[in-house]
C-alpha cells in the first residue's frame, strides 16, 4: 500500500511539474531516454572495427592520423573537421575515416560509402559504428575547431555562405528552420543554430542514436536528410559541400563539451 501510494504520489508530482519540465514535457522524456541510450551498444563495436584487422591489406585502423598523429585518439575529434596536408584537403571525421579505409586497408572507396548509411532498423554500419567510437574518445573535451589554415577559413565561409542560401524548388534555406528559438515541425522541436547555444548541443552530440531508426546516426547521415527535407539534390557522402556545412557548424559550436552518442528522436 505504501508503494502504491507513493507511486500515485510520484505521478502526482510529474502531472504537477514538479520535476521543473513543466514548461516542455517533450523535456521530460529526452531526459528519460538520454539516460538509457542504446547508442552505447555501438561504442564497443566500434572499438573493436577500430584494432581488427580488416580489409585486403588486412591492416587496423590504429595507423590512421585524425590530426593528432596516428593511431592518437584522445581529443583527435574535437578538432574535426580540419586541413590535412596529405590529402590536402579539409575532412571530417567520416571523410578521414574513409581516406583511412581505403588508403590502410584497401577497401574500395564506393563500397565503404555505398554502405556508410545504413538502412533504419539494421544493425548499423561499420562506418557508423567507428565514427561514434572515434568521437567517443573525445568525451569530455571540448569542441576547437581552428580556421588557422586558409582552407579551413574557405570551408567555413563556404559553410555559412549555404546555410544562409535559399536553394532549391522549396526555396529553402538552412536558417529558415535552424534560425530562431522554439521553433517546430510537428513535435521536433528545430535546434535555433545561429545561436551559440544551440550550435553547441548540435555539435557535441553526434553521432547520436536515432530513436525513429533503432540505429546510430552521423552527421553525414543529418545533414542528407535535410537536403532531403529541403528538396535539394541528393546530398553526397563527405562530399565539400556536407564538410563546408560541418565547418560552419562546428566552429559556431566550438567550447561545448563532446558527449557521445547523442539520443535523438
Ligand atoms: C524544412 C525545415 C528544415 C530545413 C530547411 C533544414 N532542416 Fe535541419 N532539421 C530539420 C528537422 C525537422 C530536424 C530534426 C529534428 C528532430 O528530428 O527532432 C533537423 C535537424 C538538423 C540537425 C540536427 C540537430 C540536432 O538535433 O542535433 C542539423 C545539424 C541540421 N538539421 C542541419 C541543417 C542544415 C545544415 C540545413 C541546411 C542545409 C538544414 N538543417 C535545413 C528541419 C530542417
């Protein structure tokens, strides 16, 4: 009897607000899931894709430079993306994770990006799977993305210049649903990015378990699908035009602390 009463009590209070989400109930159930996120399955499988030996070159992954030096993993992903002299080029994680793949391993590049996404419901990819592992490593740090290097500084003002453009048969542009506060689409609610705050809880929680998808999700995976929200021509795996967008972002988010994986609906 104690019990029960105590639970009529406990719904009471949660009817009430008295748990202080009152003002967003939505609130109340994030809060629920983010402590028992399932994204978490996927670190250890990541960690483990990471030191196997796979591929035709039958390598690890544990030579690949994400910045910092090879195999250096701690903090490498706080500072993605970024200029990298050997391929001479700005990459985010997934697209250096995949210079990784092909160049160490000797995976064909088309079959690691044909599978990069997996489909909703599956057991995820390997791609997926490491990016999350990888960003892991830098839980707890904080996102310092540099614009030291004139790349890095085009990337970002190539990143801006998109998400301020409208494009497309919707004439669509990024800010118009990521630019201001409370703003939704039926019940999700549209992260306000031009606000420091919401660039930071954007870009320290990626790769995220997407709830709608049973399956860990990456940026690469977010930013398609708002191409694909906006009506926009397929967007391309770590293509320029995905990793001038992630510039932008990043750099607007830098000093939130990294804490992955994320849960998003
Ligand atoms: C038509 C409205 C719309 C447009 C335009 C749009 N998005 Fe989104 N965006 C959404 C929705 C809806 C979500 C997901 C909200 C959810 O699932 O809870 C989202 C989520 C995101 C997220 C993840 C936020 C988080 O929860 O961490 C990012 C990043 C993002 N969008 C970037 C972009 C970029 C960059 C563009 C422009 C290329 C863009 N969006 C254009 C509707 C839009």
């Amino acid at each position: 009897m104690l019990k029960l009463r105590s639970g009529v009590a406990a719904i009471a209070f949660l009817c009430l607000g008295g748990n202080g989400y009152a003002a967003d109930p939505l609130a109340v159930g994030r809060q629920m899931l983010a402590e028992d996120n399932p994204g978490e399955l996927w670190i250890d499988q990541g960690k483990n894709l990471f030191y196997q030996k796979r591929g035709p070159k039958n390598a690890s992954l544990e030579q690949c430079d994400f910045g910092l030096g090879p195999g250096k993993l701690e903090g490498a992903a706080a500072h993605l993306p970024r200029y990298f002299q050997d391929t001479d080029k700005v990459q985010d994680l997934e697209s250096r994770l995949l210079t990784c793949m092909v160049e160490l391993q000797g995976f064909k590049r088309e079959d690691v990006v044909k599978r990069a996404i997996s489909p909703g419901g599956s057991s995820g990819s390997d791609v997926e799977a490491l990016a999350l592992y990888i960003t892991f490593r830098s839980n707890g740090m904080k996102v310092n993305v540099s614009l030291s290097h004139q790349k890095e500084y085009d990337m970002y003002k190539a990143g801006e210049y998109l998400f301020f453009r409208r494009s497309g048969q919707t004439d669509f542009a990024c800010v118009q649903c990521h630019g201001e506060a409370n703003k939704r689409i039926r019940l999700q609610d549209l992260i306000h990015m031009t606000d420091k705050k919401g660039a930071q809880e954007v870009v320290s929680t990626w790769p995220a378990y997407r709830g709608a998808h049973y399956v860990v999700r990456t940026m690469q995976w977010r930013l398609y699908d708002c191409f694909w929200q906006m009506r926009l021509p397929e967007l391309k795996y770590t293509s320029d035009t995905s990793i001038a967008l992630t510039t932008y972002l990043h750099y607007q988010g830098n000093g939130a602390v990294i804490r992955v994986p994320g849960f998003k609906r």
